[in-house]
C-alpha cells in the first residue's frame, strides 16, 4: 500500500530531472548572457569615450571608403578602390597560395609518405629525416628561414644566370618561362573549355560502359584522348584561321616603348576605354636606317618597352602569332620582362607551407598505408601483381578511407597557417586586414570579417571533404 | 653388445645432413644489404639514385656548417635563454629551474613511464649545458639542477610519496615561478604588492624561457576549461552543448594569429577601463589558452568518447550521482588516455608559441630576428640569418622531437600503435 502511494507520488518539481534539466539551462543562459552584456559593455564605453580610432559606433561604412595603399599582389589594386576590394584581393592572394601548396603538399606527401613504407632503407629513413625536421619546428622559422636565409641569398637581378630555358631565380623572385595564349589564341580558350567538358563525359562514359562489361579500369585514358584530341584540332583550326584585326596600329613613344592595339575608331591613339590591346604579338622594332634595333613580344596589356636599346626605334612590325607563344624572361636593365614572375613572398610562403604540411601529410600517408591490413598486400602479390600496381591498385584506394579524414583538417591547416604571411609582407586576408584596421580604427569589425572569412573557408573545405569521403568510402552490404 | 649405432651399415651417417651455411648473400652485413638496399633492379637504382642525392645534401650541409659564421649565437647566448632579463637577478630563473627539475625527478620516480622519459631528456640537456662552458655560474645552476633532478628521482622511486601531494606541487609550481621571475606578488586589483626583489616587468622576459612558459601556460590554464567543454559538448542539456560546439569550432577555424593579435588589440577592450590595461605578456597568454582549449576540448572528448558505455551504468549502479561519477569513475580514465594527445598538443603549442613574436614579444624567435640586426654582424657576407634561424629551429627542434620521441616510446609500450 505504502509503495503504491509511493509510486503514485510524482516528485516535487524541483527533484524531477526535466526541470532541473530546463533550470541548468535557463542558468547557463543567464550567466553567458550576463558575461556576454559585461564584455559588450566594456566594450561600447570604450569605443564611446574614444579611446580607440574607430571613434565609437561598430559601423561597416569604412568598407565603402577609398583604400589608399597599393597591394603588390594578386588582382590588380589600386589606391584609389576601396577597402572592401582592397580585402577582396587579400582574399583571393590566400586562395593563391593556398590552392597551389595544397596540390604541391599533397604531391610531395604522397611521396614521401611512400617513401616511409618503402623497403629501401636509405630512402626510408632519408624520409624520415626529412618529416622529423620539418614537424618538429616551427612553421615561422621555416618561413623565415626560406625568405630571409635563402631567398635573400640568391643571386641579384644583375647577377643572376639562366638555368636553362626555366628561366631566373634572384633575391627579387623567380622568373620563369611561360606560355600565354596570344592574341590570335583567344579562340583557344573556348577550344580548351570545350575539350574539357567533352574529355569529362567521354571519361563518365567509358566508365560506366567498363562497368557494365565488367571490367576493371577507368575512363580516365578515353577522356584524356579526346581531349587532346579536341585541343589540338582547335590549336591547328586557330593557326590556320585567325587574323590579326585588319586595323591593327601601334604607339611608339621615345623610341623604346608603346602599345600595340586594335585601333578601333582609326585615330591612330591608343585609348584604353576603347581600344583593344593586343597581347603577345612577337613585334620588332626598326631603327631610322631600317636596321633590327629590338625583338620580343607584347606583354598581356599589348604593352612593349626595352632598355638599352642600341638606336632609337622609329618603326615597328609585327607578325601572326601562334595561338600559344612561349614567352622568355629577358634581363631589362634592373628588371626582367616577359615570362611568368613570382614574388620572393609568394615564393617563401608557398616553399614554406608545402615543405611544413607534406611532412604531416606524408606521416598520415604511412598511417593510413599501414592500417591496411597485411593480407591484402600478400593477397595482391598471390594474384600476381607487382609492388607498384599492389600500392595503385589494392592499398591506397583502401588507406585513403584512413587519410582523408586528417587529410582535410591539414589542408585546413595550411590555409591557416598562411596567415604566417604576415610575416614575410605577402598581402593575404590577414595582412590586408590589418592594413585596413591600422588605417581605419575598425578593430572590432575587422577581426569578425577575418574569422567570417576562414569560418567560410572551413566550412567549404568541410563539406567537400566530406562528400569525397562518402564516395569513397567502403560500401557496405 | 655397445656397438656405435653409426658403424651399422642400414645407417646413413650422413642421414640428418649437415645443416649448410645459409647463403652469403642473406646474413651479415651483405644479407642486409641485399634485402635493405638492393634486393632487385628498381631497388638498387633508387638506392645508388638516393645515395648520389644524399652525397650532395650532407657535403653540402655539413661544408655550410663549417663555413657559417656561429658568433652571433654564441654571443647571445644569454639573450636567447632569457631574453633582456636583468643580469644580477638571474638567480631568479635559475631558481625556478632548479624547482621544476626537482619537480621533473620526483615525478620520475614517482609515476615512470611518460615523466621518466622526460626526465632522461631534461638531465641529459642539462648535463650538456653544464659540460658546456656557457659560463661558470650558469654552469653550476644546470648541475645543481641535475643533482636535484636526480635526487628528486631517487626520492620519488624509494619513498612513496603522495601522487596528490605531487600533482598538487605541480599546480603550484606555476604560481610560484611567477611570483619568483617577478619578484614578489603584484595584484594591483586587490591592492597587493610584496617584493623580494627588485620588480621585473614582463617585458624584459624573453627568450627560451618565455617561450616555455607560454606553451606551459597555455596547457595549465586551458585544462580545467577544456575538460569543461569537453564535458559541455557530450552534454544532453541543447544549450550548453550548442555552446560548447560553437566555442570549439570557432576556435578552431580560424588561426592563432587572429586570436592574438584580437586578445592584443581587443582585450583591453573587454575588461572595465579601471582595471587598468593588461600587459602585453597576460594578452597573448589570453589569446593562447582561448585556443589552446578548443583544441585541448577536442582531445578531451576523445579519452570520453573511449571510456565504454558499462563505466557510465556501473557507476549509476553504485548510485554515484552526476559530479562523483565524472570524479571518481569517468574523468580518472579519460585522462589518463589522453596523456599521449596532450604531450602532442604542448608540442604543438611549443611551436606555435612563435607567433607570439609578431604581437611584439620577445621569446625565441624574436631574439633571433634581434640578433640578426644586431650592428656587430652588418659587415658578415651573406649575413647571418641563416645560421640564427637554423639555430632557433634546432632549439625548438630539440625539444619537440626529445617531447614526442618520449610519447611514442610510452605509446609503443602501451601497444598504442601497434593494434
């Protein structure tokens, strides 16, 4: 009887675990929101009484505002835009470097990672030399290290020599031969495109025609096929085809330098807003007596300039270039011209990051070949396979179920970690960022938009990840 | 009849033959060579391939480390241990030294494993740094610190002593190398000001040691909000753990260097303009263990997540309520499975702890930046950032590798790695 009672009762409310469960909560609430008030509080009374430069409200105006710095990098930038371009540009210099050393790192852990599973002894322990070095130290002094002790230490412009067609490495960066698509290779772009998107539903094809056989492979081969298929029709169809504009002129200004445009209204002037620039156009330069004085090509703005040149120029030809022109860099003076430039900052970052993020990727690369179960290895061999083919073919589609996890939080990493751009002057969000808070006061808003900014970023590089893991991993019955 | 049984002709004497010599190619140093370094074509082309590559690599090295110019480090060697701390109170530091070695000694003793490994690093660094001759009286402290050490050990083996005692000294022990780096207790809040000896303001501290301190201060005081977070994010209650998630992937999105240049720039924003403005020292320590305990969070979970379901109902079983089953039965056996993730993490943050030299202070790497633009040094060809960096880079690289060397030794014998 007691019991019964007992059990009929229902505790008093403040022993029922929904209400102290509700209770906890509305008291964590309060203390967050009590804390949260205080800081905020401190915060406005601050900014209020002026203490700081971003003269009281968290207003996002400044962003409007005329930037007045230049950014050495990336996008063209000038002064006269805005601090939200100005941080825009930074934004894109991070997806730079960070694109890139994600695909450089994921090469050269790969690598190496392989190389920590390999049965030659030298190679083996050369790779662990290697990852030991580069994780047990810090990321800012390899960056530093690279930037000040190596790149500083190159050769000047002056000094520097060829290394053979590759093109130049100096203390002011590297300059590289390159291939651009010229004026008359505009065309190609759309071939390349359209090579693309044939090359990828060929591959999609084939597979699922291999599948349906039954046969072992991918489509990768037919696409690739076509692909280039595609693009070389379309290289010779460009060659064979395109024209320079029959109104074709050029500037010539102190017998050295000048533009080559289409002149689209025939006054002989270059007009930026309404004429077109002609890019890599081979051109060359003849003096009063009709002698060669220069040769070279136009750069991507349809500009030309040379240094030292032996005579005054006063006329100038050019010829059709191919669709694709291979551009040298050639010493001008204190300077190179032509070919592709790359920053001693880009160059130190990049160096840095991929160095520093494949001796990580590379010991996740070992773990994950090794959590492959030895039987598969001997089952492969038993089937006749050899070692390269076992590693293609059985172990690393099945170790990559293990790497991609780890393998997503480095490659987030190392967009972070390139915010160490700061430290060589290398204009990434960050360091734009902080520009733009030194000249504008806006601290507050300034760190939100950074922390906005790689939020988005983890959040991307998440979800994709997480979508490459589904796909690949084991499909279970 | 005791004839041999070998004379009987139905025997063969040589029935069991005689075993034969394995092959020369397969023992001794030939035999590892030949499965090691060329056991076929490909193998053998990469070998001598890798051997040409190295030949390059070490001549190299090693003719550069001849060639370097290694005054400036040795110079500044005071410079790079404690930065600009003032000269005639460098008994301070030492003495702080010689407590957390005795700390590290009876530790060793005490618990083994992990604490042994690290004591073995640390009396070997200062065995080295006592041979070496830096200086006769930092000479003695580092053998003065080794004997402590030492002697902490063979306290900690043969008497037992309390862990609670010990771990307890451990807490303190931060407290108290603060108090003595300072030299008395300056609470300006509270209106306390005890000295013992002349005050050093924080930043005159530098160095190796500032950057020890932070990575040390960084764990310690991230530890207790970590396991908080930890324990918030495996909470049932929608509001703490919405709140726990959101701190920790904040925190963990976005890198150190925004935390702190915020917790430089912003900090002093956040307290009341009375209380003064922090020094630079106490913001990036903020920022540091603001981070520092996302990540510390993360590896929490992690000894949670592995603690199996039974613990938890044994526990309700016994009619351990909410806070004693954490005590007495969950917490005890997450932590001590997270020890080798931790070590990882103070590795980490020991590295990281250089950026702390972009937000004005002056530990390691920063001292080395100062170095190199010391006036002494303009006239050197090619100047001297590379030896200073390569320096830097092997003090960081010293302490980190000795770390995880002596984490992997104690997971390799709990079989971590192994299943």
């Amino acid at each position: 009887m007691a019991s019964s009672t007992l059990r009929n009762q229902r505790p008093p409310f403040y022993r029922d675990t929904r209400t102290i469960a509700i209770m906890l909560q509305v008291l964590f609430l309060i203390a967050v929101l009590v804390v949260g008030w205080f800081l905020y509080n401190n915060m406005a009374t601050r900014l209020a009484s002026g203490n700081t430069a971003a003269g009281g409200a968290l207003s996002w105006n400044f962003l409007g505002q005329t930037a007045g710095f230049g950014i050495s990098e990336g996008p063209t930038f000038r002064p006269e835009e805005s601090y939200g371009r100005a941080y825009i540009v930074g934004v894109i210099n991070t997806l730079r470097v960070g694109v890139v050393g994600i695909i450089l790192a994921s090469v050269l852990g790969l690598f190496a990672g392989i190389a920590r599973v390999s049965n030659n002894w030298l190679l083996n322990k050369l790779a662990m030399v290697y990852v030991e070095i580069f994780r047990s130290t810090p990321l800012l002094v390899q960056l530093l290290f690279w930037y000040v002790g190596v790149i500083a230490a190159l050769p000047t412009i002056q000094e520097a020599a060829p290394l053979g067609a590759l093109g130049y490495l100096t203390n002011r960066g590297m300059y590289l031969t390159w291939v651009y698509p010229s004026e008359t290779g505009q065309a190609l772009t759309w071939w390349l495109l359209g090579g693309v998107i044939v090359g990828m539903i060929v591959a999609w094809l084939r597979r699922r025609q291999l599948e349906r056989q039954g046969v072992p492979g991918s489509g990768f081969l037919a696409g690739a096929l076509v692909f280039a298929i595609i693009f070389v029709a379309g290289f010779l169809l460009t060659l064979l085809t395109a024209t320079m504009p029959a109104a074709t002129a050029y500037e010539l200004r102190r017998g050295d330098r000048g533009t080559l445009f289409e002149d689209s209204n025939g006054n002989g002037a270059f007009e930026p807003d309404i004429d077109r620039a002609l890019a890599y156009v081979p051109i060359t330069l003849y003096g009063a007596d009709n002698q060669v004085v220069a040769t070279g090509l136009t750069d991507g703005d349809g500009a030309f300039r040379f240094v030292d040149l032996p005579a005054e120029a006063s006329r100038l030809e050019w010829t059709k270039p191919a669709p694709l022109v291979i551009s040298e860099p050639q010493r001008q003076g204190f300077n190179f011209s032509g070919g592709i430039s790359v920053t001693p900052e880009f160059a130190a970052l990049l160096l840095a990051l991929v160095a520093y993020t494949g001796a990580f990727i590379a010991e996740i690369v070992r773990a994950g070949i090794n959590a492959v179960n030895k039987g598969q290895w001997e089952a492969s061999r038993a089937l006749g396979l050899n070692t390269r083919a076992t590693l293609r073919m059985v172990v690393l589609p099945q170790a990559l179920r293990v790497i991609i996890p780890p393998l997503t939080s480095q490659y987030l990493n190392l967009v972070k970690n390139s915010s160490l751009a700061i430290a060589v002057g290398y204009p990434d969000l960050f360091n734009v960022s902080r520009t733009i808070v030194n000249q504008t006061g806006a601290e507050v808003q300034g760190i939100l938009l950074v922390m906005a900014t790689y939020l988005t970023f983890s959040l991307i590089t998440s979800l994709f990840m997480n979508w490459y893991n589904k796909r690949v991993s084991l499909v279970e019955r | 009849m005791t004839t041999d049984i070998r004379s009987t002709s139905w025997v063969n004497p040589n029935h069991p033959a005689p075993a034969q010599k394995p092959p020369a190619s397969e023992v001794g140093v030939l035999g590892w060579l030949h499965t090691n370094l060329f056991s076929g074509i490909w193998n053998s082309i990469l070998t001598i391939v890798t051997l040409i590559w190295l030949y390059y690599i070490v001549t190299g090295v090693v003719q550069w480390a001849i060639n370097a110019y290694w005054e400036p480090i040795w110079v500044n060697r005071k410079l790079f241990a404690v930065g600009q701390y003032p000269m005639e109170q460098l008994w301070q530091p030492a003495l702080v030294l010689m407590m957390v070695s005795l700390l590290f000694g009876l530790s060793a003793g005490r618990w083994g494993n992990i604490m042994r490994n690290l004591g073995i690093g640390l009396g070997a660094l200062l065995l080295a740094l006592a041979i070496i001759p830096i200086g006769l009286l930092a000479q003695i402290v580092m053998a003065v610190s080794l004997a402590l050490l030492l002697a902490g050990y063979f306290i900690g083996a043969r008497f037992a002593i309390s862990s609670k005692w010990l771990a307890i000294a451990w807490v303190l022990s931060l407290p108290a190398t603060f108090v003595l780096l300072l030299g008395g207790i300056y609470l300006p809040a509270l209106d306390i000001a005890w000295s013992f000896a002349p005050l050093v303001e924080t930043n005159l501290w530098g160095g190796l040691m500032l950057t020890m301190l932070l990575a040390v201060v960084g764990i310690a005081f991230s530890f207790p909000i970590g396991v908080l977070l930890a324990l918030g994010r495996r909470s049932t209650l929608p509001v703490v753990k919405v709140f726990c998630v959101g701190y920790i992937e904040l925190i963990r999105g976005v890198p150190l260097i925004t935390l702190l240049f915020m917790g430089m720039t912003m900090l002093p924003l956040f307290i009341p303009s009375d209380w003064g403005n922090p020094s630079q020292l106490v913001r990036a320590m903020t920022a540091i263990t603001m981070f520092s305990a996302a990540y510390l969070a993360e590896n929490v979970r992690g000894g949670l997540q592995a603690i199996p379901k039974g613990q938890y109902e044994a526990a309700d079983a016994l009619g351990l309520r909410g806070f004693d089953k954490l005590r007495f039965i969950i917490l005890p056996q997450a932590l001590t499975k997270v020890i080798p993730a931790i070590v990882g993490q103070f590795i980490g943050l020991f590295k990281d702890t250089s950026l702390a030299s972009l937000v004005g202070l002056l530990e390691l790497v920063a001292v080395g930046k100062a170095v190199i633009q010391q006036p002494e040094w303009l006239g050197v060809p090619g100047g001297v950032a590379k030896e200073v960096y390569v320096f830097v880079a092997f003090v960081f690289f010293i302490f980190s590798f000795g770390m995880s060397f002596a984490s992997r030794r104690l997971e390799s014998k709990l079989g971590f790695g192994k299943r």
